[in-house]
C-alpha cells in the first residue's frame, strides 16, 4: 500500500488522458453488462416459452389471412393438439410515433396455446365476452396509463383492413415470460460478438495509453531503477496504474448499468422480457475491468522493468 501514492501521481500525469481511459473502461463494461442482461432476459423467456409449438405464414406477408381451409387441413396432421391463429393487425393509436404491436387473435384458442399470458380469471372472462376487448401488457399499459375499463381508438394503419377507426375496451391486463422470444433468432452469437468486439477494442485502448505512459516517463523510472528501486516494483507500479483505471471505469460502468437496466424503465410489456441486471453479471462485468486492467498493463509493465538504466538516460539524451 506504501506505493500507492506513487500510482495515483504516475495516473495524475496526464489528466486527460486518464479520464479518457476511464471512459473508454465504463462504457466497454456498460456495453458489456447491458449485453449480457438482454441475452439473460431472452434466454430465461426462451426457456420459459414452449418448444413445441409452430407459428406458420402466408408466404404473400404476415398481415394476409391464412385461407381458413388450412385449418381442418393442419389439425388432421399427426401429432396437432391444437391450432390458433392471429393476425398483425398495425392499428396507430392517436400518433404513428405511438407504435407497439398490436394483434388480432383468436382469443379463446390463443390463450390455451399461449399459457405463458397470466391473466386474472374475470379479467379473462370479459375478454373472451367482448367482442370488441383487448389485452394489453403491463408495460403498455404503463406507458399509456391505461386500466381495465378504459376505452381507445386504433386507426388503421393498413390499408387491407380498410379505413374505419375501431374502438377497443380494455379488458385485462397481463404478464407474460415473453411468448414472442423464441421468433428473435440467434441472439447469442449476434450479441456475444458485439460484447468481444467492445472488448477487445477497449483492450487495445488501454494498453496504447499503457504504453504511451511508459514512453513518456522513461527519464523517471530510469532514475528509480538509479535509486534502487527493484524491476519487481516497477512492474508493480506499471501494471497498478493500468488497473486502477480499468477498476475506477469499471465501478462507473457497473453502476451505469445497474441505473439503465432496470424492469420498470425497459419493458416490453409481453413483447420482450423484462431485463434487469443481475449478481452474477455485475461480478462478471466488475471483474471484466479489472482484466482489461491487468492485461493491458501487462506488455508496458514488463517493458519498464526490464528498462536499462544506461539505454534509458542515452535514449533521452
């Protein structure tokens, strides 16, 4: 502890440059834990979701009906338990920038398909006896602070269900493990290889500021080594600089994440789970830092302890 002093002067050299690491450090940790937080949500909604259910197209686009003869056609099939069918229907509420995926279903078969909807049993009976009900997210319902009984208007926002405005009472309002997740493909190698690209980026930062640092106070550590400062402590000082940095962008970038990813900012009401972050990822992205830290100092460090004094004081002269 006795150099620490020594780290936070050899960190205070060049200001700017040392809020500029830090940066770099949170925002790569920001990214990184705010990737891992989505990646968490989807996959604990994926496993939460049926794997034995198939959504099938109109090949023409997914707001054109299926012909309904398909449907003794599909049931025949071996192994059918049971059929739904839904349709997006694209309905603007007041303002096309008020968007969220609206959907006309079939609503008794849906939700037997669809148990991972949880929806109070009068609040699903008035749904099923309303003609004219819907069901809405809580996270929809959050933003447009909307109640069971409310009542709305969606505009038709495709042409092929003409131009007469609808009028829709709110019979429920649900929660759900994210039925729609499963539709969003690989997630994990697109996000996983945004995350290593962010870190590895951020690795190459560090480490060029890490060497600019050794670069310029060349003079002054061929003085300690002059004054009997062991390359063991060098190496120390070097590699501590670097992960001081990493640790202080880190704590910043962790406690970033903790404030935006949070269940009651981000929700998708049903359309995507909710996302928070939890233990383990904050440990991870927290210790993530510090690796980049270590590793980044690595290289300089082990270059200004082996710095000979006679080739460090000609070099500058």
């Amino acid at each position: 502890m006795k150099y620490v002093a020594l780290i936070l002067k050899s960190a205070r050299r060049s200001k700017r440059r040392t809020i500029l690491t830090i940066v770099s450090v949170a925002l790569a940790v920001f990214l990184f834990a705010s990737l891992r937080a989505v990646l968490d949500g989807f996959n604990a909604a994926a496993d939460a979701s049926s794997s034995t259910r198939i959504i099938t197209l109109r090949s023409t686009s997914m707001i054109f009906n299926m012909p309904t003869s398909h449907a003794d056609t599909i049931r025949s099939v071996a192994g059918v338990r049971d059929l739904a069918w839904a349709n997006w229907f694209g309905g603007i509420y007041k303002d096309p920038n008020n968007f969220f995926a609206n959907i006309a279903i079939d609503a008794e078969s849906y939700l037997r398909l669809y148990p991972e909807i949880r929806l109070p049993d009068d609040q699903r009976r008035a749904f099923l006896e309303d003609r004219t009900g819907c069901i809405l997210g809580e996270g929809l319902a959050k933003r447009f602070k909307f109640k069971v009984g409310d009542t709305f208007v969606l505009k038709p926002g495709i042409p092929y269900y003409g131009t007469q405005d609808y009028n829709f009472t709110v019979r429920g309002i649900y929660t759900s493990d994210g039925a729609f997740v499963s539709m969003f493909g690989n997630l994990n190698l697109l996000l996983g290889s945004i995350a290593l690209a962010v870190v590895i980026t951020t690795l190459f930062v560090a480490g060029n500021t890490m060497a600019m640092s050794v670069r310029e106070r060349t003079t002054e550590l061929a003085v300690m080594r002059t004054l009997g400062f062991p390359s063991g402590t060098i190496f120390g000082l070097v590699a501590g600089e670097g992960v001081l940095m990493s640790v202080v962008g880190g704590a910043i970038g962790v406690v970033l994440a903790r404030l935006v990813i949070n269940p009651n900012i981000l929700s998708g009401g049903g359309f995507i789970p909710a996302l928070s972050m939890s233990g383990p990822n904050t440990i991870i992205a927290f210790g993530l830092s510090g690796g980049i830290g270590i590793v980044a100092g690595l290289i300089p460090a082990t270059m200004a302890s082996r710095l000979k004094i006679v080739d460090a004081l000609r070099k500058v002269a």
